[in-house]
C-alpha cells in the first residue's frame, strides 16, 4: 500500500522536527500528535525459577525484550519500570537490566518489594543496581520534569521488613509500624507491603507544592498502590493519600505490586495498578501519551487502554 502523500508530507515533517514520539502521530495523520509520551512496565519479576502458580519467571525476560523493542519503534521521551524488576538473587539484574539498556529512551526505575527479597546483607546494593542512590537524595525517591510536567518516584521500601538487613534500624522501624496496622486489623498490615516515611513524605508534600507553584501538572510513580484498597496498597497509604488529594497538581498515581491490575478514581486523580508481566504468557506494559486535557494510556499485551482526563482542564 502506498502512503498518501498527505501522510508522507506529516511523516516528513515529524522526521525533520525530531519527534521523539511517532506511535499515534505517524499513523492518525489528522489527529493532533501527544506532547509527549512515557512507557510504563510492572512487576517483571525474573528468577531464575520454575514457574510457580501463575508466575512464570524465566519468560520475564522475552516478554521485557518485547516491550523494549516496542518502545523503541514507539519512541517515548521515558520508560518507567514501576518496580518488581527481579525476585530472589541480585544477579537476577544480570539477566533484565542489559534488555533495559538496549532501549534508546531513557528508563526511571522504581524500588519494589521483591527487589529487597535478595541475598541477606546484600539489600543495600539494590538501590546501587538500579542507580537510585544517584537519583535525588539517594534513598529511592526523587523527581524529573519534562514540558511543564513534574514526575515524582516514591521508594515504598522507605519502610520495609524486606529491603534491609535482619536486624538493622530500618527493619525495626517497619516492623513498628506493621504491627500497629496488625492491631487495627488492617488488609494491608502484611510483611510484602512497604511504607513511605516521614521525611520521604515531607519531602513529597514539598514537591508538590512547588509543582503547583510553578502550575506544573504532576504524575506520581510507587511500586505500592495507594488506591484502590485492598492487601496491597502501602502501609501509610492513607497519608499519601491525603498528600496528592491536597495537591490540584496532581493529575495521576501508577503503581504496579497487584499483578492483576487496577483502577480508582478520586478527587479528580486517576490511580492505575498495571498488570504484573511475570504473570502468564503474555506480556503487559503500555504507552501513555500526554494532551493537554488528558492522559491516553494504550495498552498492550494484557494491558487494558484507558482515557484519563484531567480535571480543570478545557479541551
Ligand atoms: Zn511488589
């Protein structure tokens, strides 16, 4: 089939002006190209492990080689890998984080549960693997911006049984604060959970407010959701919770850590639990392409696609 000249006459001038995002732009023709858009993928979880329930393990890294290699025709100005990246052994990262490097965009990673599950002692090289301690303050929490958007990362292993040394003070912190939730009865008072604290969260209401200073629209990342309930979210998720509420900025949350997905609408904020890859045979990431009145995340694999609009804003 030949390209109509109009068609051609588009791609050209996409080419010409260096769009880094050619997913809708190049096939709609008509449509108004996205500002921008950014990959999203969750919970890719490679062990070198036979399958066990639902998780496949070893196909993680077909099905990351899939996703990269998509994103690389897609082209979007960032991938956030929302956490989960490897279970069990620090060398797991020797097998997922040579596909990561093969995509052209850059890649933000989240911190999650099973990253800290590794040899014992060997927690603190996670944050070292992933790079996270030359991201902001070094402790897995940080933010960037892009055209009038600021991203914010939440290390939810801030509070966490798993992620540190049996024995150190942040093991006894987390536990602290897991048996108080264990006492309210709470669904999510469970050792796979993690929190977010208080300087963490001083520092994100911090972030937010400048954001809104600077009439910047904001979209959160943490490997545990916060919305909606369940035996997954964070342990304070209520206080983050109250943070992004406060905030106008804030137009989204994705997180991944409930491998079957999810979806909640509050106050205007969208929270999107993105579908586990490790689970079954195919594959589950999606591309989210920014508009000035909404998000469009297009899913792919099992990933379902969902309109976010954002609120305030006129079409
Ligand atoms: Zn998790």
């Amino acid at each position: 089939m030949t390209a109509s000249p109009r068609r051609t006459v588009i791609a050209s001038l996409a080419a010409a002006a260096g769009a880094w995002y050619l997913g809708a732009f190049a096939l709609s023709g008509a449509a108004p190209a996205p500002i921008f858009a950014f990959g999203l993928i969750a919970d890719v979880q490679y062990r070198d492990a036979a399958p066990s329930g639902t998780r496949f393990y070893r196909e993680s890294t077909a099905k990351l080689a899939e996703a990269v290699e998509r994103c690389n025709q897609l082209r979007p100005a960032f991938v956030v890998q929302l956490g989960d990246l490897i279970d069990g052994s620090l060398a797991s990262y020797d097998a997922v984080l040579p596909i990561l490097g093969r995509l052209r965009a850059p890649v933000y990673h989240v911190a999650g549960n099973h990253d800290g599950a590794v040899e014992p002692g060997l927690q603190p090289e996670v944050l070292r693997r992933l790079g996270l301690d030359r991201r902001g303050p070094g402790r897995g929490y940080y933010d960037f911006a892009r055209q009038g958007w600021r991203f914010v990362v939440l290390n939810g292993n801030d509070l966490s049984v798993i992620a540190y040394p049996e024995g150190s003070p942040e093991v006894a912190a987390a536990t602290a604060m897991l048996e108080k939730l264990k006492t309210r009865n709470a669904p999510n008072a469970q050792t796979w959970n993690g929190g977010v604290g208080a300087a963490q969260l001083a520092w994100l209401e911090r972030t937010l407010a400048r954001a809104a200073g600077a009439r910047e629209r904001v979209v959160v990342f943490c490997h545990f959701p916060v919305l909606p309930p369940g035996s997954a979210t964070l342990w304070n998720d209520r206080e983050v919770l109250a943070a992004l509420e406060a905030s106008p900025a804030v137009v989204a949350d994705f997180s991944g850590h409930e491998h079957r997905g999810g979806y909640a609408e509050q106050g205007g904020v969208h929270f999107v639990t993105l579908r586990g890859v490790v689970e079954g045979h195919d594959s589950a990431y999606a591309m989210v392409e920014v508009y000035a009145d909404r998000l469009e995340m297009k899913g792919f694999g099992r990933e379902p696609s969902r309109t976010l609009t954002i609120r305030g804003a006129s079409r």
